[in-house]
C-alpha cells in the first residue's frame, strides 16, 4: 500500500488493542509509529486498518478555525 501526500493512516494490531499511525509499506511489511516516536514494522496480516484520512494544512476554504 502506497500512503499518499499527507495521508494518515491509523491502524489496530493483533493481537493488541491499541491504535498507531501507519508511516509505510514495503513486501508485506507495515511500518508504524508508536506513540514513543519510535517505529516497528509488522507482517501485513496482522493489521487492521482503521481510519484514513488526509492531514488539513489550513489551506481548505472550508477549514473553519
């Protein structure tokens, strides 16, 4: 899986119930960001996608603030 310009993609791995930001993919392996800024990289099976959304750089007319 191919993450896009400033996408954010938070995922769930098994078998655990926390929720971390994916940061890339490479030959069935997911890279993710634990919440200590360091990262691991997980077989992709066991990982569940959870949410995708894209970043807000404050440039959307609709970004109210």
């Amino acid at each position: 899986m191919k993450l896009k310009e400033k996408q954010i993609i938070t995922v769930q791995v098994y078998p655990r119930r926390k929720f971390w930001t994916m940061i890339g993919s490479n030959d069935g392996l997911i890279g993710i960001l634990l919440d200590d800024g360091e990262y691991i990289d997980i077989p992709q099976e066991r990982v569940r996608i959870v949410s995708m959304e894209v970043e807000r750089d404050g440039k959307d007319k609709n970004n109210v603030q």
